[in-house]
C-alpha cells in the first residue's frame, strides 16, 4: 500500500487546494494519505469529502511549528481528534502568531526596500486559492520578491531573506517543543520529528533534540522526507533504531513542479516499526 504522510494544501503554504491534493494523491496510487498542513486543519473538512468515492484513505494531521533551543522545528501530528480544547486553542494561538510573524516579515523587507510585501504575499496566497483567514507563508513572499524583481527566483528569496538564519526567518511566535508535543498527545495523536536532518544542528545537537523529543512525548523519527538522498535515510534510519522509534515517511509536496511529488519518497526500511500500522483505520478512514 503507497503512504504518503506529509503534504501541503492552500490551507497553509502548498500550491494545490485541499481537494486537489487527494485527488491528485489517489492518481498517483495514494492509498493512506495525511493532509499535514502548517498550524491549522482548515483543509480536512474538504479533503475527507474528496477523498469519498477514490479509494483513498484520509488520516487527521497538522504540521506544528515549535521552538527548541531557539531553533524553529516541527513535528507531525497523526490521528487525533479534530476537537480537543488543547489542540484548538493552540491552533488559534498559532493562527495569532503567524500574522504577528507575517506583519514582523513585511516591516523588516520594507526597511530594506521591498515595501508592500505583507499584500503582495497576500494576494499570491489568495491567487492560489488559500484562505481568507489564515496569514501567508514564507513561500507567499518568496514569490512576492520575484514578481516584484526583488530577486530572480523563489530559491534566491529564501537564499538572501527567507531561509532558516535570514531576516525572515521569525521565530519567537511559537510554543516549545515540549508545549507542542503536549497538545498533540491531548488529542491522542501519534507524533513524529518531522525531517530533522533539514534543521541546521550538530550531530550531537541533532541527538539532543531527539532526546528532547521522546522525554516530551514523541513517537517517531520522519525518517524520509521526499527525495532526499539516501545516505540521510540511512542515517535516519541508524537514529531511529538506536532510539527506538517508529518512523514515517511521506512526499512533503507542496505543489507540482517543486522539489517533491505526492507518494513519491525512499522507501524505508521494511523491517523497521512503521507508525501507519497503529492507526486505527476504522476510526480515522474517510474512505476505503
């Protein structure tokens, strides 16, 4: 059976409305899928109705932005019941926090000279078809930056001004580690460290984090992340055994024509614990 558990709608940062993420997922012979778009679960609703009738079964996620040490991570968020007060008001929390974060983004490009950022990146994000209430995303002003001849492409925004470390790079709007991990398990979700080779750490700042990770209350170790290449996979792999985590895997897609496609990751591992074969798939299906 192809898993994908990690992918992005219009609800968040992706290029594809939440619909059109199943629809293309079922086409790309999807079978267990997890909408897990950043700090919101805006999309569910319509991806469950979606995925009625293809064949495909939807999971509950959400990708939580957290901090540690400073440092923005995320972890994914599996399975968990869509109406837990904990999980709700941290949502809302972070919907707060990412318009603080885009208006803090806008202010620190206009002192540079890239005025009117906070409603270029707003009508990308609306022009893909995103919410009307949820703030726009990194890859929203990346674009705005191109269409405005600020930069060539959207890999030299998040080069010179977006990425991780870059004047975009805004942080201090999100819970801990541990604060996010707590929400998650209220809601009786299964929790993974989603692509932790993609945080800029040590080796041994990597062990800590994980360390951290599982004292919270994590579960699993996104051990592929897309195509990335297989020598991090096995060494994802080498933590996750040592640790003693179930693992993931999913395409982490965002839109067609970018870095990654729905279903399509390395293949971990058949003898490690995968953490899809917990789910209740009679409680969580949409469709099967």
């Amino acid at each position: 059976m192809k898993v994908d558990l990690h992918c992005h709608s219009t609800a968040s940062d992706g290029a594809l409305t939440p619909a059109g993420v199943v629809a293309r997922a079922a086409g790309q012979g999807v079978r267990l899928l997890a909408l897990t778009d950043h700090d919101t679960l805006e999309g569910l609703d319509e991806a469950r109705a979606a995925a009625t009738g293809l064949g495909l079964e939807l999971i509950n996620g959400i990708e939580l932005s957290a901090l540690w040490n400073g440092a923005t991570v995320h972890v994914l968020g599996y399975a968990f019941t869509t109406d837990a007060p904990a999980l709700l008001q941290a949502i809302a929390e972070l919907h707060d926090g990412r318009w603080r974060r885009a208006g803090e983004i806008a202010d620190k490009l206009a002192r540079k000279g890239m005025a009117g950022a906070l409603e270029g990146a707003r009508a990308v994000q609306l022009e893909l078809g995103g919410s009307g209430e949820n703030a726009p995303a990194r890859p929203h002003f990346a674009e705005f930056l191109v269409r405005a001849g600020h930069v060539r492409d959207r890999a030299e925004a998040f080069r010179k001004w977006l990425g991780n470390g870059k004047l975009g790079d805004v942080k201090q709007h999100w819970p801990s580690l541990e604060q996010a991990v707590s929400t998650l398990r209220a809601a009786g979700a299964w929790i993974s460290l989603a692509h932790p080779l993609q945080y800029e750490f040590t080796r041994s700042k990597r062990r800590r984090l994980i360390a951290d990770f599982i004292r919270a209350g994590g579960h699993a170790l996104e051990v592929s992340n897309g195509m990335q290449p297989a020598e991090q996979v096995g060494s994802l792999v080498v933590l996750a055994r040592e640790f003693g985590l179930l693992v993931t895997a999913g395409s982490d897609f965002h839109g067609p024509g970018d870095w990654s496609e729905l279903g399509l990751y390395r293949e971990p591992p058949a003898d490690l614990p995968y953490l899809w074969a917990r789910f209740d798939h009679g409680r969580h299906a949409a469709a099967i």
